[in-house]
C-alpha cells in the first residue's frame, strides 16, 4: 500500500524543526534509518568491466541494500526493540526501483517507509542529497512522528558507490543537530547510551538532546529476512514522496543542488602500472630483490605529477589556498603536516598564499610549526570551546573563517575528525567536497563553452573501489577536499621561512548543550605498520590463522635480517574477516596506507581497496595461485603457485641468501 | 497475511511455469489463489544453468505473444539454423553426416537461449500476474503428515560455523500450504525426500555433469551465429558418456560446454580439466580463437530416464522438472520437458483447490503429462542412457539408434559405483584456465562463518579412497571444494557451486550434502 504525497506547490511546504535543547527524553525513541540500493560490487561480472574505455557497466550490477545499512537497520532495532510504541521508518531517495531495498528493510525489521523520488532529484551529490534527505526527515517528524522530537536518525557510514561518508554529517548540518559517528554499539537501559570509535578510542556518548544522527560501522550480525516476516513485508506502508511533497526547491536537488561532478572515471590499474617480472625460482627473486632493496631511496616514491602554468591565464578561483590543521598532543599531527607539503606546492603553481586553520584553546608555539612547514599566514582560532575536538563548535569557528575569507581550496585530513567535521563545513559554506583524495592536482577544463582554469582536479576510488574518480568542484566558492594520511610526504622543516599570524575569537554560542561523553579505552596503536620499512603481507588466500601465523613470520623475519631493517607482518581486510589478525594490522582503504621499501603481497588478489594502500611502496613482491590476480598489475615481481610451497622456499632462500 | 494455496519450492523453468500457469488457471476460473515460489538462489536465475538449445512452442502455450517482449532472454535468443556433429580424436575433428543422424536429435525450429535468462524472464512475467516470488529462502525438509505433503521447513539461519546461534538466528521456519509442488531441480533435496517417501523410481537415478563458458569475442566469432555443434569423441574415452556442445548466442558470443555421465570409472578424472582438455582441441580452439570466457558454471542433468522417476503425486504434492527427471536423453533436453510439467501441476492443483483449504487428489497430473506428450518422448527414450552405460561408446552409438525397440526396460547402475578401484586417466594439465578462476567466474559465494552444508560421513573410510580412486571427490569437484591434507579431506565449502555431483559420485556414498542456507552460492546471470 502507499500513501500518495499530498499536491504541495514547489517551494510553498515548509517542515520547520527548532533546533533548541530540551529536557531528557521521555516516552518512545523513534528510529529513522537511513538506506541506500547500491550496485552490488562485491560480485561484479567479468562482462561488467568495459577494459576499452576502462570502466564499469553499472547497468549490469546488481542492485542491492547497502551493505553497512542492514547494520544501520539491526541497530535501530536495538534502539526501538522492547517498546511497541516506538516507530520505525526507513528513508531512501532514489529511483522508483529504489523502493525494493525499502521492502527488503521492512522484511528484516518491520515498520514503515519512505520513498523519496523525483526525477529532479536524480544525480545528486551528497549536498544536494542531504538537504532533500533532510526536507523528508522534517516531514516524518510532523506527520509520521505527529511532531515528537525523540528520535534518532540511524546511518550506515558509508554507501559503496560513493563510499565518501559525506551524507550523515552534511544531514546533520542541515537539519543542525549533533551527529555521532563510528557507534558499534548501543545500551537502552537505564537511559540510551552509544558506544563510539573516537579520535583517542572507544567511549561512551549518553545524547542529551534530540533528535540526533547516528553512524554505524559494521558492528551487528545483521538481521535475516524471515519468511513470514517477508510476507508481511509486501503489504506494508510505503509512502512515496516526490521533490514537491517535501518542499524542496528546483535549484537545490539534483545535478543543480550539486556542488562537485564527476568528470572522468577510469581504471584504477591506468593510475600506477607496473611491468611485473615473472620469477619461477625462489633464490633468484630474493637476489633480485635484495638489489633492489639497496637501490630504493626509501620513504614514499615521489609523485611524478606534472607542473602546471598558468601563462598569463585568468584563474578561475582567486584567494588562499588553506588547509585545516589537526592537533595531536602537543604537536600537529602528521597527516596535517603532510597537508601543507602539498598545498605549497599546489599554490605555487597559482601564485597563491597557504593558509593554515587552527583551531584549538591556545595555540602556543604551533603557529611557528606551522610556518616553519610551509604556512605563509596561520588562522589561530581560540577559544575555550576548542580545547578537544567536537563537530559543532568546530564546524561553527572554522566556517565562520572560511565564509569571511574564501579561500579557494580548503584541504582536510581525512582522519576521523576530518570526517566528520569536513562535510559539515562544506555544508555549512555551500561548497563541494570530495572525500578519500588519492591524487590533487591543479589543472584546466573545458566543459561546454566555459574554461576553468587553474581548478582543482581531485581523483578518489569509487563503487568499492573498483574504479577511480576524477572530480570538479562546481558552484561553489571553495573548493574542499579530503585527503587519507600517508599519501603525500611531510615536509622539511625550515626555520627560516617567515609568516603570519592572525588570531581569532571566535563568536560561539555558551549554550551549546553538549553530550555526556565519558572514556572508555584509549587506543595508542601499539602495532604501527606505518614505520615499517618492510612489509610481509597476507590475504584471503591464505586458510587458516595457523597458516597465516607460520607462513608469514618468518618470512618477515628472515627477509628483515637479510635487508637489516624492520619487518612487520600486515593484512588485507579479508584477512582481517578471517580473523587472523586485527584491524591495526590491516592495509588498504578501510585500513591504513604504507609505504615501506619493500611489500610482499601473499594471496591477496589486488582489489583497489588494498592496492590503494600500499601502491606507494617501492617494491612490491606478489605471491598468489590465480596468474590473473590484478595484484600483479601492481608488483614488480610475482610468483604463481601455491602459497605453501612458495612462502617457505622464499623463507629459506632469505636465510640462504644471508 | 493469508495463507498459501499453492507453494512451489523453486524457481527455476519448472517452478516458474507452474506458478504462471496456476495464476492463468485461476483467473479463467474466476477464483482468487495465491501462489507462492520460495528458492534458495539470491536472485532468479542465479542457480539455473543449461546449454541450451530450446525447443520454444512450450512458451506460446504459456504465454502467448512473448517473443515480442523486450527483455535480455529474447534480445540474446537466437534460431538454430545450422547444426553440426562431429566426432573429435585428439588431433582431428570428422563431421557425421546428418543423415545418420534420427530426425530427434536434429534442432530444426529449435532456438539458442539462456536458461539464466529465460528464467529472470518467466519471473518478471509471474510477478506481474501476481505470483509472490521469494529469493534466499532453502527448503530443507519435506512435511509431511498423516501421508499428505503439508509444506516444507526451511534451513535455519544465523548460525556460526560451529554451529552455536548469533544474535541474528531464525529457527527452521515452516511453510505450509494446500498444495506444495516440488521444483529444486536436479537431485533436489526435496524432492528426493519426496521420492524416497512416496515411492522412488525402479532405477537409481543417474547424472549427468555439465560444465559450461560463456565466451565473449570482441569481433564476429569464428564459430559464427545460429549455429549448434555437438562432439563426441575426444577427449573421453571410450568408456565415458559424454559429448561437447558449441550454441551461438550472438554474433560474439558462444556458450561451449562438455557434459561427461557421472558413471566414468577414473578415480582422478577433473571435469573442470576434460572441459578445458575440450577447448584446447586444435579444432574448437580454432573456433574459439580470440575469445575471453566471461563466465562460468557446473551443474549436473538427470539422466535415468522414465524408469528412475517413481511417485509423481503424493496426496498434497507433485514433483516437476528435474527434480522429477523429466529430461529427455535422446534429444538431450529438459527446459520444455520441465516448463510442461510445471504446467501440468499446477492445472491439477488449481482444479483440486477446494473450499477452506481442502485438497481434492492429484493424480489427475499423471494424465496431464500423457496429453502433452511429455510421458510419451519419455518412454521413447527409455532405455538410451543406459544403452551407454552398459556398452560404452563404441556399442552404444549404434544401438542407441534403436533404443527404443529394446522391449524390456534396461537397469543402471549409480554412478558412484562405476568408479574403478585403480583406474587412472593421468590427464596432463593443458595449461590453460585453473579450477580457481572457473569457481571465480561463478560468482559463488557463501558465508564463511556458517556451518558446513557439507560433512564427511566417515572420515575413516577416505583413507583407503586415497589408493582406491585417488580421493576421487578432490577431482570430481568443479568448485574445488575437497583437498586431502594427507590424513583427511579438508572443505572450502564456501566454494560450492551446488552442481550436486559429490552426494552421488563419492564411490563410499560418504559425502551429506544438504543446500546451505538461502541467499547463496552461484551468480549465473547469463548461463
């Protein structure tokens, strides 16, 4: 059954939410859970791949729910689970088809659901997604909700098509209310409690005020169909709701709403091809190895991009080019730093300033840093509120900076608050952002009749990682971006260079009513592959943990005494499923980056999420059974056979070799 | 929710024409009924796998006009307008005249399909007649009470691979309905217990194994279009069944396969191997120059025949399709033999739908089936398979030409019998695609923190397979799912391509194997 949306005038319907505090809740939690269909690329058909044009047939995907909203969708249950008051609703904008993942939400889970559809809305990017995600969650509350603000909106925290994160926090922006990311999990009694992944590590966070957003990892045993409940399921309501029904105006849904575009899609193995040598004895791979070993400079290989030259052309943005500055500790974490480097040369390309943001309590002796890294002026903003990250102060002094100043290029760390803050800045200064940046470069375009010059061109894997992404900034005045720490090199420091310091207090509302957010573990990562300058890596290839344990380490070993330098064992995210080791071990996109001298790759396939994080490494050695692993693609070289014969023959042939 | 008249436990050609059929029935009739299809594949199609060269007057009863329907199924058919049997040895490729050939195995009017294909069609077509179609459910367990089918119990779900129960666990659920009819296809676990129940054929009921490409070329292919060509010869040998097949799908696209009879003696014959083996013939090789093989699958054919199919209905319950057996050796078809059946039950269950759930009897199908000939091609082809299994290649073929005049019905033995203590094939690697990539390109997939749907009975009793029939199951498997570790079979049974060969090749009878649960295993999209 679905209920028709009533004939509202474009523009005229407006679902207004207060935003205020209020006392602590009482009654029923409601629950909106956010879903997504999305193609299904962890089974992409071989038919799927157009190599000619190096892209992906989406059409012949097939679509499926989002994979991280089933969790969304197990976790509102546990919020709601217990009280028969308390109503759920599933929201999805998409096409018309789009409302089979609501069917498959109402199977697992029960309740209602909304289908937010208009052709008008099609091609949205996330800003333009997340202010009519919005206009619909003001219309559940007034008429679904008959105006109950005790609600929580549940995400996953990702999609796999964009996989950039942005929607939820750029929602919360929107509709101004506070956001909890990375929950993995939630307590009801005595009162409703989340468990998150912070900056520092897990802890606990009590809301106080509602409604409030809530991003979910990963983190449930996601709830089954059953067939009874499925039944059910085809005779439940579904309303559909077009672009009109919830308000929204022309210029702001859609391709027209948006404030990037995608411009070029291609290949990921066109980025960083390697011409793998074949090796069929183990001795000889180790000698050639180990001469290249004592060739490699060390550290990340330097990024062969290209100069640009303006010539005398007329920019198409004009201002600094900025970068948000991160505090770890005393000091400016690394990923920051990492920032500056590529900025200062970004800007030297326009003939441009670098801006650093700064925001926190006291700024100290960090300004100085700062400049002594690159920065020709740094923005100290201080204030009391800023002693300890929390999205909304941040988001508050940061945008209000960039609003007066526009910068035309504003860079983050895409770290965790990076994540977070980042899309609710870009919301809250009508700019595009692109998220998981593996490549910056400063560039022209011709679109239509129009030249842009000297723009921002900002590359990032897409649809799991299956293809990467060339992207624009569009209508907007900055053009932000996010970067993933480890891809760009830090710097030399150089006291001499000279710079500017400007201080500001920022204008913070004092009634800022915070959540209770108390500690639980704090996580200094004792494994810290990062430093490795040797990495032994497994995968899915691999059975078992015992096989993962005796195969892997000393190999490590032996390959660490032989070059004389550190060696750790790391693993792939399927590794990581398995089991064999835990996440801080793991290497590619959801993991960490690397860039040691030398990387073994054993039974890892090459999928971009982990090629996207070790591609930087200067030696890569692939060991897998299939001869058509794309791992190869990305080695320099490879051996086809089965893992428990080769690893122990490289094993012995190090310590031969020795 | 109400509650269901009709349940059809998979949705496969048969299942689907069931389901379509039984909703034309009704609504001629004026009445209201619903009609269920539960199957344990993600999607439609995903577990259906055929050559196939289809036989399609079946589909103008069913649903007149469909050839004008767009969709991916009749965009890709193609007629068969030139056919060819050749007879391969290693090096060498000789055409059989036509003539020799009976007027059964000629493909005049015959068209090239996708089964996958035709199935996602047959579905979109029931869903718009109002058919409830539900993907990822598994049918475990035939219900049965007072000697009438009740329904069926699914697998449960949301279990670790040790068996305990996660947060997420649904017990056995149970669905029962008015007429439950039995469409899991080939060695269905239902319908075997069906048979088993109400009575199994006089022979044991022999398989077939098909293993079969899609080949894409980025030109016209060498082998060109609407075009059919069957091989025998190279590479069995004399004592195994079994044939090649090439069917054009297009100007550039080209389905090749070889289906080898489970009753072969090799204790180390690899499936996945002799399919390679095939297309690494100088001669197909050559037809199949400059193509990329997009995808792959396995899935095994019943082969016994008429006398292998026991009880067809039961009070409450039919078995269709190959479930049943209904496939047709002589002319080496099933599809229209399946979406017959499906037909046949589903008028016999509509017309016994009494008032408030009663039941009338079902015998009315076995009628059903005479009338649309179905039985009849059956009993002509009666004794062809097993003509094969008793004399081999050589004596086989030309008494295969009158099978049909042999006045008694032949026996067969199973197939895991057939394996020959200490018989060999030694087949060298031809070095081409490995049983890793042909798994890859199926698309399977299974959870890997789930019990094993697969179990070792005996594991003592793998000890002397290893000298007997070389671990045979750790060859016959195409997805790879049994290696022996020196002192036992180890399982990846995230591998299985559900093909259901294991249960009923392991000489010892030693493998169990029940279908996981729903939502997993093979992709087929366009096989």
């Amino acid at each position: 059954m679905e209920a028709a949306g009533s004939r509202v005038p474009l523009g005229a319907a407006k679902f207004v939410i207060a935003a205020c505090a209020r006392p602590a809740p009482v009654g029923a939690m409601h629950c909106i859970v956010l879903v997504k269909q999305v193609p299904d690329v962890s089974n992409i058909p071989e038919d799927a791949w157009d190599r000619e044009k190096g892209t992906l047939r989406r059409g012949l995907l097939d679509s499926v729910l989002n994979p991280l909203d089933l969790h969304a969708l197990t976790f509102a249950k546990r919020i709601t689970a217990g009280d028969p008051d308390a109503k759920t609703v599933y929201l999805t904008m998409g096409p018309p088809q789009a409302r089979d993942v609501l069917i498959d939400c109402l199977s697992r889970a029960g309740g209602e659901a909304v289908l937010l559809t208009d052709r008008a809305m099609g091609g949205a990017d996330t800003v333009a997604t997340a202010y009519s995600l919005a206009l619909a969650i003001r219309r559940i509350e007034t008429e679904l909700f008959g105006g109950d603000r005790n609600y929580v909106i549940v995400s996953g925290m990702q999609s796999v098509d964009g996989d950039t994160a942005q929607v939820p926090p750029q929602l919360a922006e929107d509709l101004d209310i506070d956001q909890i990311a990375y929950a993995q999990d939630v307590h009801t009694e005595p009162e409703l409690k989340f468990r998150r992944i912070g900056a520092a590590g897990t802890e606990d966070v009590v809301p106080k005020v509602f409604p409030v957003l809530v991003t979910v990892t990963a983190c449930t045993d996601t709830l089954y169909a059953g067939f009874a409940a499925a039944r059910t399921a085809r005779s439940a309501t579904i309303h559909t709701w077009s672009a009109a029904d919830v308000g929204a105006t022309a210029d702001k849904v859609g391709i027209k709403g948006s404030r990037t575009t995608v411009y070029r899609i291609f290949s990921p193995s066109e980025d960083r091809a390697k011409q793998c040598v074949m090796v069929s004895d183990a001795a000889d791979l180790m000698k050639q190895v180990q001469a290249k070993y004592r060739l490699a400079t060390g550290g990340p290989a330097a990024h062969e991009e290209g100069a640009y030259h303006l010539d005398g052309k007329e920019p198409t943005y004009k201002g600094e080019l900025w970068i948000l500055a991160e505090r770890e500790g005393d000091g400016i974490k690394s990923v920051s730093l990492e920032l500056l480097g590529k900025t200062r040369e970004l800007a030297a390309f326009l003939g441009e300033k670098v801006g650093v943001v700064l925001p926190c309590d006291v700024a100290g002796d960090l300004p100085a840093e700062l400049i002594a890294h690159g920065a020709d002026v740094v923005y100290a903003i201080e204030h009391p509120l800023l002693a300890t990250f929390s999205p909304i102060p941040f988001k508050t002094a940061v945008a209000a900076l960039v609003n007066e100043r526009h910068p035309q290029v504003m860079l983050f760390g895409a770290t965790p608050m990076g994540r977070e803050l980042a899309p609710r800045i870009a919301y809250a200064c009508d700019s595009g952002l692109t998220a998981d940046c593996t490549k910056l470069e400063i560039g022209d375009h011709i679109k239509g009749g129009n030249a842009l010059v000297g723009i921002l061109k900002q590359t990032r894997p897409a649809l799991g990682g299956n293809i990467m992404a060339t992207i624009m900034t569009k209508d907007s005045p900055t053009q932000m971006a996010t970067v993933r720490p480890g891809v760009f090199k830090i710097p030399p420091r150089d006291e001499s260079r000279t710079g500017e310091i400007v201080r500001i207090t920022p204008d913070l509302p004092t009634d800022l009513v915070e959540a209770e957010v108390t500690p639980v573990e704090s996580f200094v990562s004792k494994v810290n592959i990062r430093d490795a300058k040797i990495i032994v890596s497994g995968g899915h290839g691999i059975r078992t943990r015992t096989d993962f344990d005796r195969l892997l380490q000393p190999l490590a070993e032996s390959l660490g005494d032989l070059l004389g330098d550190g060696a750790k064992v790391a693993a792939s995210r399927h590794a990581v499923e398995d089991g064999y080791r835990t996440h801080d071990y793991q290497v590619g996109q959801t993991g960490q980056t690397v860039a040691p001298k030398l990387y073994v790759a054993i039974g890892i396939s090459g999928a971009v999420q982990h090629v996207s994080g070790m591609q930087m490494s200067d030696t890569v050695v692939a060991i897998n059974k299939d001869p058509r692993a794309r791992i190869f693609n990305y080695a320099d070289f490879g051996i086809v056979g089965d893992l428990e014969t080769v690893v122990p023959q490289l094993t012995r042939a190090a310590q031969e070799a020795k | 929710m109400d509650g269901i008249d009709i349940l059809i436990v998979g949705a496969g050609p048969a299942g689907l024409g069931a389901a379509i059929r039984a909703k034309q029935v009704a609504k001629e009739a004026g009445r209201e009924i619903s009609v269920a299809v539960i199957d344990k594949a993600p999607a439609p199609g995903n577990h259906v796998l055929s050559g196939a060269a289809f036989e399609p007057a079946v589909l103008d009863d069913l649903l007149p006009g469909w050839r004008d329907v767009r969709h991916s199924f009749t965009d890709t058919m193609v007629p068969v307008e030139r056919e060819d049997m050749m007879f391969l040895r290693s090096k060498s490729a000789n055409r059989i005249p036509e003539k020799i050939l009976p007027a059964r195995m000629h493909h005049t009017g015959d068209v090239i399909i996708s089964a996958t294909r035709m199935t996602q069609f047959l579905a979109e077509q029931a869903d718009k007649l109002g058919v409830e179609i539900y993907h990822g459910y598994t049918a475990r367990t035939l219900v049965v009470e007072d000697g009438a089918v009740k329904g069926v119990r699914l697998a449960e779900v949301g279990l670790r691979a040790d068996g305990s129960p996660k947060g997420n666990h649904i017990a056995a659920e149970e669905i029962r309905a008015a007429v439950t009819i039995l469409a899991d296809g080939v060695n269905g676990v239902v319908s075997r217990q069906f048979s088993s129940q109400f009575g199994d054929g006089a022979n044991p009921q022999v398989l077939s194994l098909g293993m079969k490409a899609i080949v894409q070329f980025p030109e016209a292919s060498p082998f060109g279009n609407n075009r059919v060509m069957h091989t025998l010869g190279y590479p069995m040998t004399p004592s195994t069944f079994g044939g090649g097949f090439l069917y054009s799908l297009g100007e550039k696209t080209v389905a090749v396969g070889l289906i080898l009879g489970l009753d072969w003696k090799y204790g180390d014959l690899n499936p996945q191997r002799e399919f390679e083996t095939f297309r690494a013939h100088p001669y197909i090789s050559r037809l199949l120059k400059g193509g990329i093989t997009v995808a792959t699958g396995a899935k095994t054919i019943p082969e016994g025949g008429i006398a292998s199919i026991g009880a067809l209905s039961a009070p409450g319950g039919m078995i269709v399709g190959d479930g049943a057996g209904f496939v047709n050796m002589e002319k080496i078809k099933g599809l229209h033999y399946a979406i017959r059946s499906g037909m046949g039950a589903a008028e016999t269950a509509v017309a016994a739908l009494g008032e408030n759930g009663a039941v009338g009897p079902l015998d009315a199908y076995r009628e059903k089936l005479e009338a649309a000939g179905v039985l009849k091609d059956m009993r002509h082809a009666r004794n062809y398979r097993q003509v094969f299994a008793k004399g081999g290649l050589f004596v086989g073929t030309p008494l295969s030409l009158v099978s049909a005049a042999i006045p008694k019905q032949l026996g067969i033995h199973r197939d895991g019998a057939a394996t020959k203590k200490g018989a060999r094939l030694d087949r060298p690697d031809p070095g081409r695609m490995d049983g890793a990539t042909f798994v890859a390109l199926t698309g399977t997939i299974h959870r890997e923190d789930e019990p094993s749907h697969i179990t070792i009975k005996d594991p003592a009793t793998c000890v002397s397979c290893e000298a007997d029939f070389a671990n045979s199951c750790t060859h016959f498997c195409p997805g790879q799912v049994y290696r022996w570790d020196g002192a036992k079979i180890v399982l990846s049974p995230s591998n299985c391509l559900h093909c259901m060969t294991c249960t009923v090749k392991c000489p010892a009878l030693n493998i169990d194997w029940v279908p996981p649960e729903g939502g997993e295993g093979p992709h087929y999209k366009q096989l």
